[in-house]
C-alpha cells in the first residue's frame, strides 16, 4: 500500500473511529478483509435515496472503499420512474408490486436506470472513488408473464464476470436492476428480486438495504435492533402490527437468509448510518439474522463446561478462575446453540445479578448476544451487572441499562431498580464481589 493510500486509510479509520471505539472498528475490517473481495455486501439501494440522499449515500460509499472494501451497489429507481413516466404522459401500472413494462414504458425505465446509475457513478468520482456502471451483463433472464407483465424478466442466471473485473481493477460496481433474455431482449427487474439473486449467487457477508426509515420499525414506531428468526420469526408474524409491507419484507428476508451459509446476515439501515451499521457492536440499523435457538439452563452440571469455558475466555480475552464453575447460587445460564454467546444469571440478594455476559470475538456483529440479552430481558424484569471501567462495551452497556454509578475500577448498571435502597445495595454488593478473571478483561463485564 502506497504511503497516501495509506494516509487515507487512516483519515478514515480516525473518522470510522468517531462512530465507535476504533478497536471494533478495525476488527470488523479485519472480519470483512479476509472474505474474498466479492463477498464483503451486496448492497441495494432505492431510487428515493438516490434522490433525496445521494451525497450521504456517496460519502459511505467512499468509506468502505477507502479501507479496502467493495460493496456490490445495485439500485432501483421508482419514484424517478414515475416522474419520467408521467412526464412522458404514460400510464403507471403495477400488480402484485411489479411495473407493467410494455415497450413505451421499457424505452423510459432504460434511460432512467442508466441516468440514475451515472448519477451515482458521478457523485462517486467526485470524491474521488473509483466506480464502474455496470448496466447489463449480469441478469440473464426469461419473460415473467409476457402477456401480463410485458418485459418483465425473471432471472435464471447471474454472471459475475463484469462485477469482478471491476473490483480487481478498484471500482466498486454499480449496477441496473435490468437484465437481458438469451436473444438479447432487455426486460426490467424489481430490484429487491435482484438483490436478492445477486446475493444467492454471491453468499456475501452481508446483504444490506438502504432505506429512508433506518431499519424496521415496531408497534411504537421504534427501529428494532435485531431479528434473530430462529427465535423470533414465528413471534413476530403473528403479531398483529406486523402486516402488509414489512410482513412481506420479513418472508422475503427469512427466505432469503435460508439460502444462504449461516454467517451471512441482512441489515436495514439508512444511507447515512451504513458505516455505524457495519462496524459497531451497537449498530445502527436492523440487523436479521437466520440465527440459533438460545438454550436455557439450570445449573452448570447441565451444559458443556468445556465448551462453555472456552467461548467466556474467547469473549473476555482472558483465563477464568479455578472453581468457577463450582458456583452454587446459579439463577439461570442462557447459550446459544454453537456456544458463541452466553449470559450466566446468579443470585446475589433480592435482584438477580448478570456475573457473566460473552460473545466470542468472530461471532461479535453477527447479532447472537442481542438474541441473548433479548430472551434475558424478558426472564428478568430487574438485573444488574458490573464492567471494568476500561471496557469499551460500556457504551452498549449503557444503551441497554436504566441507570449506572462507577467507581475507579467498576461500573455498575441496572434496569428496572426504581427503589433507591434497593439500588444502592445492588451497587455495594457488585463492588464487592470478587473477580472471576485472572486479570481485569476489556472485552465484556467480568
């Protein structure tokens, strides 16, 4: 790497930096780094951030360049579609969520899509990032339904030759949802169909949408911070607030997830807010991930010790005490079904006290400790727990708890304490308890 690449690499780590600690910054880049190039993110973008958030969009674009990693870019383009379409003085029709494309409407959605793609392509070179319009090539198709849907195609193959090419010479590519049928007919693609065979034919890291909302929203209008759908799909679609659009968007997601190895996962995010998405434990965003089923139990006789002690050590970086698995006042031990996320509950006087909350390091951002603390918060209307001051997941810990009191060596947290004795004692018996590390951690509560 040249000495200005290198320069800029760090410019952008001191600016990643200010959206989380640089540690986890630079271990997800890591993370990313040693996937081959083409399966870091397929990345898909609306046409309504193209238009009303290009410049942010651009700028985290830039950022995933500049530290080495390519994004597979593709975009729709509704909203400009239907301006130039009524401009044009032709009907916009839609079933079932796909475009009518009849010949005067494909001659319109052709030069849409390949405007868009140039503006983005443009707004790219303007910072200086290096992009390549990728707008045919990939998709080989077939007629949906001629005689209903006109050139709309369904896609039978993907070809990733034009993607690679552009990424070995350090484009990232930016590409059409429109694809071609073996005689050459250009047919129009929805984009999230797109997408979402991009992603099956590339198993990428990460599949991620763009969107004006920032992720999934709940009953309250609040973003949910993660699906686990082994745990949670079933829940969820039975909910009643879970409907029409964003039930479809879960099927689809789940559908697609199923596909795929169990690592790869798909985050909804905004334009803005993609670079804290993908680099802080904390993210910003939704985060759905096929997931595991988390394991309860009773006493430590009932699980894998073994195992067990290797995924706290992994998560905390250092050696447990001897006899720690003697400990008799177990409340409940939550795992999940790999042992790569673990929350051990005790009983240390009327509230249950956390004494043990690990993720291992791969298995950070991939959402399993959100499952974990999730199923907690439901078993446990009250908790409190203590992290070494120097922990740099206090900041998650702080999002998470309702209040917190720190000494030189602790910080203690808690939620649903609402009587102030109570919660004074709850901070005097944490500062007491012994350490059950054989030397002070940094990467989770101890």
């Amino acid at each position: 790497m040249s000495d200005s690449a290198q320069q800029t690499r760090e410019i952008i780590l001191r600016l990643l930096g200010s959206i989380g600690s640089r540690k986890e910054v630079e271990q997800y880049i890591k993370q990313y780094s040693s996937l081959d190039q083409k399966q870091f993110a397929v990345v898909k973008v609306g046409g309504g951030l193209l238009q009303d958030h290009l410049e942010e969009l651009a700028s985290s674009l830039t950022y995933l360049q500049r530290v080495g990693l390519y994004p597979i870019v593709i975009h729709g383009a509704g909203p400009q579609l239907d301006d130039a379409l009524k401009e044009a003085g032709i009907p916009i029709r839609k079933l079932e969520g796909m475009r009518i494309t009849d010949s005067a409407t494909l001659d319109v959605v052709r030069k849409v899509m390949q405007r868009e793609n140039l503006k983005l392509v443009d707004a790219l070179e303007k910072l200086d990032t290096r992009a390549r319009p990728v707008t045919s090539g990939v998709f080989e198709a077939t007629m949906l339904d001629e005689s209903t849907y006109g050139y709309v195609g369904e896609i039978k193959r993907v070809n990733l030759e034009a993607i690679g090419a552009a990424i070995r010479a350090g484009h990232l590519p930016i590409l059409t949802c429109l694809g071609e049928t073996p005689s050459g007919q250009i047919v129009n693609i929805n984009a999230d169909v797109a997408a979402s065979e991009l992603a099956l034919a590339i198993k990428p890291a990460k599949i991620v949408f763009l969107t004006p909302t920032g992720g999934l929203l709940d009953q309250h209008g609040r973003t949910l911070s993660s699906i686990n759908l082994s745990e949670d799909f079933d829940r969820m679609m039975s909910e009643d607030w879970v409907h029409s659009g964003m039930r479809l968007k879960l099927q689809e997601i789940k559908d697609l997830l199923d596909e795929l190895p169990l690592s790869s996962s798909v985050s909804i995010t905004s334009a803005r807010d993609l670079p804290k998405e993908l680099f802080t434990h904390r993210g910003a965003g939704t985060l759905v991930q096929r997931g595991e089923r988390v394991l309860e139990f009773k006493t430590f006789d009932q699980i894998d010790q073994v195992r067990l002690k290797e995924l706290l050590e992994l998560g905390f970086g250092k050696q447990l005490r001897p006899k720690y698995f003697e400990k008799e006042n177990i409340d409940r031990i939550y795992v999940t079904e790999s042992y790569r996320a673990t929350a051990v509950i005790v009983k240390e006087g009327p509230v249950p006290y956390l004494d043990k909350f690990a993720v291992t390091p791969k298995a950070q951002g991939e959402g399993l400790g959100a499952s974990v603390w999730a199923r907690m918060r439901e078993d446990y209307p009250k908790l409190y727990w203590r992290s070494r001051v120097s922990n740099q997941i206090n900041m998650w810990y702080f999002q998470q708890s309702e209040g917190a009191f720190r000494n030189d060596q602790w910080c203690v947290f808690w939620y649903g304490i609402e009587d102030y004795d109570e919660m004074k004692a709850c901070v005097k018996r944490a500062f007491e308890l012994p350490a059950t590390l054989e030397e002070p951690s940094i990467a989770a509560n101890s």
